[in-house]
C-alpha cells in the first residue's frame, strides 16, 4: 500500500472521533494485555528466554548471510526454490511469474505483513489474478478495501455490525434475509464460502514466523488452520518473508515461539505451528507440486550494522501495539502504513523514509511499555529518539519547533541559567495561577496541552531546589 | 548483478566485511550441525506419569476432550463413543497408517483409509508425539499420514501413545530427527481445535479447520 504516515495528525484526530473504533480499542486493556502478563507469569522461565531469544537472533544477524545459504542449500537439497528479491517490484514480479507459470487463476493468500508491505492484492488483480485472504480479519478488510489496523488482529476496528454488512454486500447469491447478527453466524458463512475457495485455488501465498537454517523448514503459526489449508490443497506453494526471519536451527525456533503466542494473544501455544520443508513427496497423498520461498529485503540490509539493527529481531508478535497508549488511541490506520504502533514508530521510516514518516517517531510519550513486554528485547523508545534526532538533522519539523528545541538545548547545557528559568518561571506561574483555582484551562504556547485539559500549576518549588536543601521526602 | 549477490553483499557490507572467514564459518557450521540445547521450562520435567497427566491436562485447557484406553484394541470402541455424539459414522476417513492397527468393524466402524476429501466429516489419525508442556500434538506427513486429514474434517481425532509423550518440544524433535526416514516434510504441532479472535476480539472455536479436536490416549 502507499504510505499516507505523513498524515499522521489527520488520522488520529479522526480516530478519537470514531466512537466504535475506540470502542474496540478499549478492549485491549482487558483482553491481549491482561492475557499476557497472565501467560508471562505462568511461565518462570519467561525472563530467560526473552535474554535468550535476543541473544540467538543478535547471532543470527551477526551472521545473516551464513544463516541465509545455509537455508537457501536446504531448501533446494528438499526440491524447493529459493528466490532473492532487493525491493517490493522485484518480489511483486517474481511471484507473479510463478502463477503465470502455474496458470493459476485464484491464489489463496494465509495473512502474511510482508504482502501487505509489498501490495501484492492490486498488483495481482491488475494481472488477472484473484487474491483471496483467508485469515477471517484479513478476508473482512478485504472484502472492505481496508489496510489492517493491528499486525495480528487486522480488523480489530470493526465490530459485528460491520462485517455483516460487509459479507451481504458480497456474498450475493446466499438469501439476503439470513440472520447474521451472531459472531457464530458471521464465523459459519466465512468458513463455508472460504472453504470453496481453498479447494478451487491453483497458489498459495503464505508469509513465514520463522525460517530454519538447520532444516531449512518453514515455521507458520495460525490459529485458524488457514495457513495449513493455504499451503496444502493448491499445486504451488509460495512462502514471502523478510530476510530476518532465519534462525539456526529448530531449537531456537522453539525458543522463540515460546515467546510468540504468549506475547500475542496470551496463548500458552498458538493452535497450529507448522514447520513445512519442500514440495511433496514420491508417494505423498498431498501437498504442492512446487515449494518456492520469496526473501524479500526492501531496506531490510541496510538497518544491519547500524542503530536500528535491533529492530530486525521483531517477531511481529503485536505485543507493543497492545500495551501502546498512543497505538491505544489512535488505533493502526492513523499511522499510515502496514506496520503501526511502536514497532511500526520505528520500522516504517526505515522503509519507506523519514520524509514521509517523520510523525511517526514522534507519536510516543516515550514512556518504555513497549520496551518492557517486548518478547525480543528491542528497545524501541531508544530508537523512536535515534529518528527524532535525525529528523532534527534532516530540518524536518517546523522551524518554530526547531527553534523552541535549539533555545531549550542551549539552555539545557547551563544548569544555572537553566534553573533559574526554572524557578522564575514556577513561581509566576503559581502567581498567575493563584487566581484561578490552581488550574489552567488556557495558557498560550500550551494549546496543545490545554486543548483537552487541565494544565495543574505547579507547587511548592522545583525538585531540584528541594533536593539541594536537603528536602528529600514529600 | 543479480538480486542474489546484491542481497548478499549489502548485507556483508552493512556488517563491515566482506566474505566470512573460514572462522565464523566454521562456528557457524558447528551450531547448525549440534545445535546447542536452549533452556526449558521445568514445567514439564516430571515423571513420564506425570507428564502424561500434565499432557491431558493442558490439551482440556485449550479445549481439547482427552480419554484414556488401556491398549490399542480399545481405540475402536473408545472412537466410535466419541463419534456417536457428533457425527454419522458415514463420513469417517481414517489415515491409511491406522489400516491393520486394530478391529475397526468390530466397533460398527467402516472408515475410509485415504486422504480426507471435502465431503469427510470425521478424522482419525496417529500422533507422532505428545507434548506434555502445552497439552500438543506433534503430527508427521507420510504417505500413509496426509496432511489434509488434520484440517479439513470437522471432527478430528487423534490416537496417541502415553509412552510418546514427552515434556517439551525439544524432546519431541530429538526423536524427529533420529528418524531413519528423516525429516518429515510437514510437522504440525496442533494445539486444541480451530480457533479465531478476529470478530470482536472473542473466541470462537472452528474457524478454517476442524471445529473439535479428541485425543485417545493408549496407556499399554
Ligand atoms: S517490536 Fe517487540 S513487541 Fe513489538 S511486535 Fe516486534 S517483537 Fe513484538
């Protein structure tokens, strides 16, 4: 999709506006973050394999193009083909080639953030051939011309009403009276009308959780079984993902899904992880004919080495969107791209550019939650600030703010001067305030603040004024 | 230069060097070959009796029923009991591994020994392994064990030995990878049935694959 991050502000307004959406984001308080610090707790091991888990893939990506052959070398040794891509044109075209090869006209498609990164729907259809999602969010926002809103849960901004509106518009030959009010009766359409779909597709598309050097098996975790439909009943199977995906061997592998389902959902183990290796077998009653893997880099190379290699040890386990108070209210399609929340604050400017993202990095308290569940240990606030200080190099914010920072700055690094800014501007606004009962409902150059509440005046003195008389308790 | 080598080669550079030394090869060689063994939970380092326990325990958490059936010649009967409560035996296809296993007419049971089709509503199928960890199922594909059986029935049952169920996943792929046939081309590992959270972010059970999942597990 082409990004619109840009328009970051627009968006959020318009979110908090949106009384369902805000609605459904509500529920995360109650749903995927309690679940977590539940499963989490469950497990006193957790800890550990966080470490763990971050120090495998620091390996890996030490080593990432050993890790890369040695995958590559068995995937071929099983009889599949593996196919490097540079950018988003060269994986859409690549693909393309494969079902052109296979003669297929409809392509089942298991979620999968990588084609979303890459826009493979629209290219396809401009092609002539049909795309069908299977994963229920992702067929909902298909069938609704939508991005995804959350990296694991994509129609997590609708609700019942939505999706029965959206399945009697397109599936026109079921009677239109049918009930669809029940999350069941919604569940059972999907299941029957996707299910002729599996059955009559020539390709599957599947993404990856993880790639195995070891064995050079795939490993995909779904709940639905999609996946596993996807890749089993057509004659092609086609696998996209990143190059970060490898880990050495089905040891790590499991380390790491460990972490997964219960980072995610708060699943102790999601209901299917499936590591699959190659085409069919002489013999075998199923499976594909053909077993292609897509590495897709896009910008992905270039992060290694430098301060935001970190942010390829994401497992996309959505953990950080969940506990995310901005992603919390803003909701995923404020931020623009297929990747929202913290580890989209961090991943899209690295792959479509700080010019069109530069919001982004900005649109965090910076108050660490993501940091503190993330299952990989990535810290993302750190770099949230790594692109806010190369978005001052690069002159992106307006010259008022760079002007406001700059004096700030200065006046930073003169600790004197600085406090007794500190403390004049303290005392007048306590002065100022003592005649409107404590509070500001309007203060100028605080309208961003104001504008949605209170601005409490201060008390008292400054904590460093306290401090240096000794006065360390309140 | 091809999409391959420019891959390849930006990532050497981004990593500040060019190919890798015979050194870093070499290690990293050594880890693919022995890979060294991450930690476990404790959890499930337990007696194998308790494992098997545990096992039960966790698949009823993620909505699983389990039963236990003293030998191999119960499965039958203990099969036929479960279905009588969902399905019309007609549509039953068992995995051609489970042929000559034990006396399926003798339990009133006619399955088809095959891969399942569109029209099979019930499953049954051998485990490769139980792990006791999460309560999972750990399947192999094999010509006489297709995939499709374990995702496109409604009903899925699975046979499993108490004496395969180990405590984690590492064990169960230590026994994987002594195979003398090596390794399988798909492993599922199948954790309770088919589920979804994407209507409402509420659970509900039977999203693509099967809507109920029924382990029979054979103590001798
Ligand atoms: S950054 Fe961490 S918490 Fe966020 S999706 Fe990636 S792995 Fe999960």
């Amino acid at each position: 999709m082409l990004p619109t991050s840009h328009a970051f502000r627009e968006g959020a307004r318009r979110a908090l506006d949106d009384a369902a959406l805000q609605q459904a984001l509500g529920m995360l308080k109650t749903g995927f973050r309690v679940k977590r610090g539940v499963a989490a707790r469950r497990m006193p091991e957790f800890e550990q394999l966080r470490d763990v888990a971050r120090d495998l893939k620091n390996h890996t990506l030490d080593n990432l193009d050993l890790y890369l052959e040695a995958f590559e070398a068995k995937v071929v040794e099983q009889g599949g083909k593996v196919h490097w891509c540079r950018d988003a044109a060269s994986a859409r075209q690549v693909i393309l080639d494969i079902c052109r090869a296979a003669g297929a006209r409809t392509v089942t498609k298991s979620k999968s953030m990588v084609a979303e990164e890459i826009a493979l729907n629209p290219f396809l259809e401009r092609h002539a051939v049909e795309p069908i999602e299977t994963d229920l969010g992702e067929y909902i926002i298909q069938l609704r011309d939508e991005p995804p809103s959350h990296i694991i849960a994509p129609a997590i901004h609708l609700n019942r009403r939505h999706v029965a509106d959206a399945f009697m518009a397109n599936h026109r030959d079921l009677p239109p009276e049918r009930p669809l009010d029940e999350p069941r009766q919604l569940l059972d359409e999907a299941r029957a009308v996707l299910r002729q779909r599996f059955l009559a597709a020539d390709v599957g598309i599947t993404g990856a959780n993880l790639l195995i050097a070891e064995t050079g098996s795939v490993a995909l975790v779904t709940n639905e079984g999609n996946a596993d439909l996807t890749m089993t009943l057509p004659r092609v199977h086609i696998v996209l993902t990143g190059i970060e995906k490898v880990v050495p061997t089905l040891d790590d592998a499991m380390t790491v899904l460990r972490l997964l389902a219960r980072s995610a959902t708060g699943q102790e183990f999601s209901s299917y992880t499936t590591f699959v290796a190659g085409p069919r077998r002489p013999g075998d009653l199923d499976g594909p004919e053909q077993f292609h893997v897509v590495l897709l880099d896009n910008g992905r190379s270039n992060m290694l080495g430098g301060e935001f290699q970190d942010m390829l040890r994401c497992i996309r386990c959505a953990a950080c969107l969940n506990h995310c108070p901005v992603y919390g209210a803003a909701g995923g399609h404020a931020y623009g791209w297929v990747y929202s929340g913290p580890m989209g604050s961090v991943l899209t400017p690295a792959l479509v550019g700080l010019e069109e993202a530069h919001h982004l990095p900005n649109a965090s308290s910076l108050c660490g939650r993501c940091e503190a569940v993330c299952p990989m240990r990535i810290p993302l606030p750190k770099m949230l600030r790594h692109w806010r200080e190369r978005e001052f190099e690069r002159h992106l914010p307006p010259l008022r703010a760079r002007a406001a920072l700059r004096l700030w700055a200065w006046l930073a690094r003169r600790p004197a001067l600085y406090r007794l800014f500190a403390d004049a501007g303290m005392a007048g606004l306590a002065w100022l305030a003592r005649r409107r009962g404590g509070r500001f409902a309007k203060l100028p150059l605080a309208g961003g603040w104001t504008r949605a509440r209170d601005l409490p005046a201060p008390q008292g003195r400054t904590f460093l004024s306290q401090w240096a008389a000794g006065k360390r308790r309140p | 230069m091809n999409d391959r080598d420019r891959v390849l080669s930006t990532i050497r550079r981004a990593l500040g060097r060019g190919e890798a030394s015979a050194e870093r090869l070499r290690g990293v060689r050594e880890r693919l070959a022995r890979p060294p063994a991450n930690p476990v939970p404790a959890r499930a380092q337990v007696s194998p009796d308790r494992q098997v326990e545990m096992f039960a325990a966790m698949a009823a958490e993620v909505a699983s029923t389990v039963v236990r059936v003293p030998t191999p010649a119960d499965v039958p009967a203990a099969v036929a009991s479960y279905l009588v409560q969902h399905e019309p035996p007609p549509g039953l296809v068992a995995a051609p591994a489970l042929e000559g296993a034990c006396d399926w007419a003798a339990a009133g049971l006619a399955p088809r020994f095959a891969n399942a089709g569109p029209e099979d509503q019930a499953a049954v199928v051998p485990a490769f392994a139980g792990v006791a960890e999460t309560g999972t199922l750990v399947l192999l594909s094999a010509p006489d064990t297709p995939t499709g059986l374990n995702f496109l029935p409604d009903t899925h049952v699975v046979v499993l030995a108490a004496r395969d169920i180990v405590g984690t996943y590492e064990e169960a792929w230590r026994r994987i990878r002594a195979l003398p046939t090596g390794m399988p081309r798909t492993v599922n590992m199948v954790t309770g049935p088919s589920r979804t959270g994407d209507i409402e972010q509420t659970i509900q059970l039977g999203a693509h694959g099967p809507r109920r999942l029924h382990i029979v597990i054979v103590d001798g």
